[in-house]
C-alpha cells in the first residue's frame, strides 16, 4: 500500500501535532508519514517536536508577503516539494484562502475546539464557557472556504461540570481532540471517507 504523504500547519504548542505523529509511529495510522511541518508563527514549540521527530519543520513569515496570495503560493511550493496528499490543520490560526485550499480541497482537515457549528473562529472553548452551555466538544473537519465550516467527519462532546474554569474545560476537550483527529487521518490514509454534500460517508 501506498504512503500517504502529510503536511502539518501549525501556529502554537503542537500538542495535535504530537497526536497526529505518535498514532503514525506507534502503527495506529498506518502507511502514512509526517513530511513537513509549516508554522506561520517563529520559534513555536511545534517546530521543535517536528524536529525531535526528524521531520522537516518550516517557519514561512506571512509578514514578508504583499498578501495572502503570495504566502499561500510559498506554502504551496513546499508543499509540491514533499509530494503532499493531505495537509492537517493542527491549532493553525489563519482562514485558508483560495489559492492554498482549492488544490486542496477534500484533502485538507482542521480540528476544531467546539461542537461546530456553534462557536467557530478563535477560542472555541472559552466562547463555549462563557455562552454557558452544559455541553462542549470538539469536532474534526473538512475544511472549506467559509471558516470552520466544513463537512463534519468526527465530534465528540465532553461535558461542562458545575465547577469547571475554562481551562479545565479546554484540557478535558484536548484529551479528545487528540483522540478524534489522528482517527480521522486514519480513516482518511484508509480511503474510509467520502463526502457528500454536506455528509461524510464512513465505512470503516
Ligand atoms: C487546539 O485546541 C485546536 O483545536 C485549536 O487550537 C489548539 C491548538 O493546540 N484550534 C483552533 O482553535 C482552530 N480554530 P495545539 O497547538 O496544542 O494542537
């Protein structure tokens, strides 16, 4: 079977990231392989667990682009250059536009912090806390062009407890993010997915 070529951008910490890798080495995701890792953001701690790994950790610095066009265009390059199936969003705090998602699209997925479609953008959890909802979550994606809007693959939903502080709440949905969103790559590198409309087809 073929290895499925994935591309990882990141902004932050890199805990997914780190989910996403550990499932790869301990044989969870098989016949899949982190190339690249791409932060829009210098020195994160995500470049260095790609490096840890042996993987490719590329910062590209959207401030010396004229726009958005021209940054997506050098994400795309190293891109092509690792021969990349399919491109993870791992806490990448950027809306993908056109010129990165259109070859993308159907191969690009994004893990949110939310049970979409309530709460996209930033800071799902803390919008989550404050709206003073009793259940939260998290949701694994398609992306599309409208922010986290996308054919839903996996959610999971995680309770908000009586005493809860919004970190609290945040670190109970981590522990399922990085449960959900290697499996969705799983079930993706397993060609175990499909969309239609606005549904993902599971056959597992
Ligand atoms: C995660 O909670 C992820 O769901 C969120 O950023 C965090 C990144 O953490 N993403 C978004 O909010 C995207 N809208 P990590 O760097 O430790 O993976």
């Amino acid at each position: 079977m073929n290895i499925t070529n994935i591309a990882v951008l990141v902004s932050g910490r890199g805990s997914n990231l780190q989910s996403i890798i550990d499932n790869i080495e301990n044989g969870t995701i098989p016949h899949a392989s982190v190339k690249v890792v791409i932060s829009d953001v210098d020195g994160t701690y995500a470049l260095e667990r790609a490096k840890q790994h042996g993987i490719e950790a590329v910062f590209v610095d959207p401030g010396t682009f004229d726009n958005k066009e021209g940054f997506e265009n050098a994400i795309l390059l190293i891109l092509a250059a690792h021969d990349i199936e399919l491109v993870l969003l791992a806490g990448y705090m950027r809306v993908v536009g056109p010129t990165l998602l259109t070859p993308y699209k159907g191969r690009m997925i994004n893990i949110h912090p939310a049970l979409l479609p309530s709460f996209p953008g930033l800071h799902g959890q803390q919008q989550a806390y404050d709206h003073g909802v009793k259940v939260s979550g998290c949701t694994v994606h398609f992306v599309e062009e409208g922010v986290d809007t996308g054919p839903i693959i996996i959610q999971h939903c995680v309770l908000v407890l009586e005493n809860d502080t919004v970190d609290m709440l945040a670190d109970r949905i981590l522990e399922q993010e990085h449960r959900i969103f290697p499996e969705a790559v799983r079930l993706f590198v397993q060609g175990k997915l499909s969309i239609e409309g606005r549904k993902v087809r599971i056959t597992d």
